[in-house]
C-alpha cells in the first residue's frame, strides 16, 4: 500500500468571507522555454462550522522540501485581500502585510472570452479566473492550437458580471 505524502494547515474564516488557497508551482526547467515560468494549483480543503466562523483546513499533497509557496485569497463582499505565505515542513509564514500586487478589473457589458492562455504538460495554467461570489474557478475550454502545438484554453465570461483574474509572473 502506498502512503501519501502531504501537510496541511488550518485558517478560520469570520462570517461573510471565504478563503481560497492555491500553490505556486514552478515549471520544469526542461519545459520553461515553452510553457509558463509558473503555474497555480488550487489546494483542497475540508470545512467545519464553528458558531458564525468557519474552520478551514486546506492540503498539500506533494510537498517541496524547500517549502511551497503559497497564495492566499480572502473574498469578502466587494473586495479580495490577497496575501503570500510560504509553508515550510510544519510550519505556514503568512507576510505581515500584503504585498502589492498590480491587477486589472475584468468587466463587460457583452459576452466575452478571456484570453488565451497556455497550459504545461501537466495541464497546469499560469492564469486563473474566479467568480468572486461563488469563489469558484471559471473552467476554461480547452482546445490544440496546432500552428503553436500546444493546449490552450479560454474561460466565457458572463455579461454585467465581475470576476478576478490572476497570474503569477517575475517581475
């Protein structure tokens, strides 16, 4: 029998905000020529009630020895707060104060289409869409550019709806 490897670690949401964990996964170095520096995997998580909280205990199934870094997105109504951390053996380090982050606001009167983006070996993206009252991701449709030879996707995005995009990059 197998025994899987992994870590995992407990938040506490207040009433009226929902948490989403995801790691940042950098790319194989024999695939960094042609695929994202970085990619993002959502981490599962079980859920508990406690009074008008909720207590989340989120995954790491393949943990780094070096660490894995992390990032935290905390939704409320109207806003996201957005944080990093980085879990090291037992141990979650969250910045003491969020780290600036430059994002664009995705917003439109008509059905659209969001961007096509790229997709590793692995099917990890580099970019993710999020309805931020559901906290869902936004699955995209996959499809095989065959002039670049590569998977791509691109989320539908809903008229007079907003969402939150984001991508991990260097600066």
């Amino acid at each position: 029998m197998d025994m899987l490897q992994g870590k995992h670690f407990s938040i506490t949401d207040p009433q009226g905000v929902n948490t989403v964990i995801y790691q940042i996964n950098k790319t194989k170095k024999e695939f960094s020529k042609d695929y994202p520096k970085y990619t993002l995997e959502r981490l599962d998580y079980t859920e508990e009630i406690r009074g008008n909280s909720r207590r989340k205990t989120f995954y790491v199934d393949e943990p780094h020895e070096q660490g894995d870094q992390i990032v935290i997105l905390s939704f409320a109504k109207e806003r996201v707060v957005i944080n990093s951390g980085l879990l090291i053996e037992d141990e979650v380090r969250i910045s003491k104060s969020p780290s600036s982050f430059k994002f664009n606001t995705l917003y439109s009167d008509k059905e659209q289409e969001f961007k096509n983006f790229n997709y590793t070996p692995n099917l990890k993206r580099d970019i993710c869409v999020i309805d931020p009252e559901t906290t869902e991701e936004i699955k995209p449709r996959l499809y095989f550019d065959e002039k670049e030879n590569k998977v791509k996707g691109r989320c539908k995005l809903k008229p007079y709806k907003s969402y939150f995009a984001f991508e991990v990059r260097d600066e």
